[in-house]
C-alpha cells in the first residue's frame, strides 16, 4: 500500500506543477509577454494544411526541436506538455524502491519503454 501512496502523492504534485506550467504558458501567450513564432493572425490560413505543409510553412521543428523554440511564446506550453507526459516515468521511477523485485523490473521496463518512445520521436 506504502508504494500505491507514493505513487499518488508524487503524481498529485506532478500533475499540479504541469497544469501550473500550462496556465502560466498560456497567459504568456495570449498577453504577448514572448514573440510567437507563428502571429495568431496566420493561424486561420495555416491550421487546415498537412502537417508537413504546416511545418514547412512555418519553417517549424520537428521531434525535440521545440527545445530551441522555448523562448517563443506560442512553444513555451510544449514543456508543460512534456511535464505531463514524464510524470507517469517520474512515479514509477520514485516507487521502485518500495516494490517487490518482480515489480521493480516491471516498472523498470515501463520506464526503458516510455523514454524510448520519447526519444524516439
């Protein structure tokens, strides 16, 4: 039970920290507090194109090339996206230590798997 508390606990805190980052992102975006890469007045034109025009049109990145982009505010939400998406790695990772062996290599692989498939993208 220690391990299912843990798990909460660090996902409750995980969670609250990406909304807090996706709220502050967005305010930076709508108050124009970072240039955007794309002005919202192109949006319109733009948003019904492939994803591959879009991306050439706008000359974006692609996989972990928003990194560079964070300075801009309509890339800075990606991290809280990104924090979203590693807090599942992140509680597995902080319980291993409670589990059982068994668990601990299961966990361990959902973890390989996960920053796999990131690094992957």
């Amino acid at each position: 039970m220690r391990d299912q508390e843990l798990y909460a606990r660090w996902l409750g805190v995980g969670t609250r920290i990406g909304f807090v980052v996706l709220i502050v992102s967005f305010f930076v975006y709508v108050f124009g507090l970072l240039e955007p890469h794309v002005q919202p007045r192109e949006l319109a034109r733009l948003w019904g194109m492939p994803v591959d025009r879009y991306v050439a049109a706008i000359n974006g990145p692609t996989g972990w090339g928003w990194l560079r982009y964070l300075g801009r505010g309509d890339y800075l939400n990606y991290l809280g996206v990104a924090l979203l998406a590693s807090v599942t790695a992140v509680c597995y990772a902080r319980v291993i230590p409670a589990l059982t062996r068994v668990q601990a290599v299961i966990a361990a692989l959902q973890i390989a798997v996960l920053l796999g498939a990131a690094l992957l993208s």
